[in-house]
C-alpha cells in the first residue's frame, strides 16, 4: 500500500464516510460547484435554499433569469453579482451543449476541456463537476489539499493545480472514482477541523507520519 492509499485509510478510519456530494440532482451539483467557490459550504446551501424556494434550481428556469433577478438569492454564498454571471454563462453552455443526457457520454479529458472553457470555471471548478456530477475519475485539488499533504511532505504548496492533480491521479490510478470522490471529501473534513491555519497536531489521526506537527502557515 502506497502511502497515498495509507493516508485515506487513517482518513477514513477517523471519520468515516462523507456522502458527498450533498444534492438532489446532477444539475445542482454543479450549480453548487460554481456557487462555493470562495465561500464555505454552510452559505452555498442558504444560496441553493433560496433558488430551491424561487423554483430556479433547473436549467431550463435559470435561463431565462437575469443577472440581477438572481444576484439578491446568491447572496448569501457571497460575490453574488459575479456569481450570478458566472452560473448564467455556465447555464447557457450547459443547455447549448445538450444538458447531462448529451455531456455524460463525452469522454473525460474532452469534458474537462469543455468545461473549462466556460467564463468562471476554473480547474477546481471543473473537476468538482467532473468528479461529483458526472462520476469521472479525476482528482479535486483544493487549498485543504494544499495543506494537508505539503505539511506531510508530499507535495510543495506552490506546486501548480495540473502537477499535483497528477500526482494524485498517478499515486491513487489503481483506484476507482468511489475512492476519489470519498478522499476529496475526507481532506476537506480533516483540513476544516484539524489541519487547520493553525493545526490541532494533538487530535489528528496523521500525526505519526506528520513531520511539521504544529506549524503554522505563513
């Protein structure tokens, strides 16, 4: 077992598993995607209660909704006004391109592609949609991740998002998307309650093989 493989196996002795992601449908996982960006997830689903009661959680609903009609139900995910225009521009693509029926059967590396060329998706973004909404095998690189893994001494934290979601990818390529989904989930939960800024090194479930116990980042 390599240490990538070890690493989830504490992670997920710690806590167990995750489920996620927390939605209804595919659409609203990536609708949730766009909107957590910069934001924690509690004030993504206030956002995501708000479009659920002005019945705007469809694709077919949001196009036909201007910037500023959906701008007051983003807030409170914060950044709404460019929100608002980044979940548009992602809707007209998506409803162009032939919604989930049409986009699920292109190939992984096309999607992505794809994806990434809509205004306001970025890597992340696009790899929280691919790995969460259309169950591909791709690695979510996130600052938790960061984190997490560059305090282990695994990973340099200016290392650029396309190297180290390789090297995840190359570590963990034995694995299945059950696998990745539930990693990605088990980093956030360990770098929101115990890697944190400043670390809680005495409860942390990594700590034997963690060479920079209680350092905090720069």
């Amino acid at each position: 077992m390599n240490s990538y493989e070890s690493i989830f196996s504490r992670l997920f002795s710690e806590y167990g598993p995750q489920s996620w992601w927390p939605a209804d449908t595919a659409f609203e996982i990536m609708v949730g995607a766009i909107l957590t960006q910069n934001t924690a997830w509690l004030n993504v689903e206030r956002a995501l209660a708000n479009l659920k009661s002005a019945q705007l959680l469809c694709a077919e609903a949001l196009l036909n909704t201007t910037a500023e009609e959906l701008a007051p139900l983003l807030k409170p995910s914060g950044y709404f006004n460019v929100k608002a225009q980044r979940l548009l521009a992602f809707v007209e693509w998506y409803c162009a391109e032939g919604q989930y029926p049409t986009l699920k059967s292109i190939k992984t590396l096309e999607l992505r592609k794809r994806l990434l060329s809509v205004k306001g998706v970025g890597p992340e973004t696009a790899d929280d949609i691919l790995l969460y909404a259309f169950n591909r095998k791709v690695f979510v690189i996130d600052a938790y991740t960061r984190r997490i893994f560059s305090r282990l001494g695994h990973v340099e934290i200016t290392t650029s998002y396309e190297v180290l979601r390789a090297c995840f990818e190359r570590h963990l390529a034995k694995q299945d998307v059950a696998l990745f989904n539930e990693y990605h989930a088990l980093i956030v939960k360990h770098g929101k309650d115990v890697c944190k800024t400043r670390p809680d090194c005495s409860c942390c479930c990594l700590d034997s093989c963690c060479p920079k116990q209680g350092v905090k980042e720069n």
